[in-house]
C-alpha cells in the first residue's frame, strides 16, 4: 500500500503528537498509517510522547522515526529510547499518519 505503519507502545494516559499535532487515540497501543509515500525514499516523522509518571514527574520523550513507504515499526515509549538510533535525513512536508487506517 506504499504506506508506513506504525504501533506505538505507551502509557495509557499519555499524549501523542506527530510533527507537532496531537493525535486523538488513547489506550497502550497506538497504530497510526501514514498517507501513501514514494518508494524508495526516506520520510522522517517527529514523535513525541507526553505523560505523567507514577512519580508525579512530567515525561516529555520525543524521538525523530524514520520510515519508507511498506515499513511496518513497533516502537516502545515505555522505555528509553536506543541510544544510537539509526540516522536518516529529515524530510519536510510529509502527511501526518491517520488512526489505523
């Protein structure tokens, strides 16, 4: 379908934005699929995941995620990022995903 797909592993109160636009899913999985890409290029989204700990403490993880049309990624914001998340460049205007569509 040319499209990235992806499922995101979060707390059940947190907020998830992409590009900077919240998204309206709620729960502990997230899916969200991107508009139909161009194969073979390189589309970079900015993630960022807002929550409460049971500490009290605010969390604010935001992570750069790149993908490619038929890319399919779990990602874990219950835990820390990896510490040497592969590089790509970034790309401008890319369509924010839809709720599993």
């Amino acid at each position: 379908d040319n499209a990235a797909h992806l499922q995101l592993m979060v707390p059940e109160n947190a907020e998830v934005w992409f590009q900077g636009s919240r998204t309206t899913q709620t729960g502990k999985i997230r899916e969200y699929t991107s508009a139909t890409l161009t194969s073979g290029k390189s589309y970079s989204y900015k993630i960022s995941v807002r929550y409460q700990a049971t500490n009290g403490q605010p969390v604010d993880d935001t992570r750069d995620i790149h993908v490619r049309a038929n890319d399919w990624f779990s990602i874990d914001f219950t835990q820390p990022a990896p510490a040497n998340p592969p590089t790509a460049p970034p790309t401008p205007n890319i369509p924010l995903p839809s709720p599993g569509r």
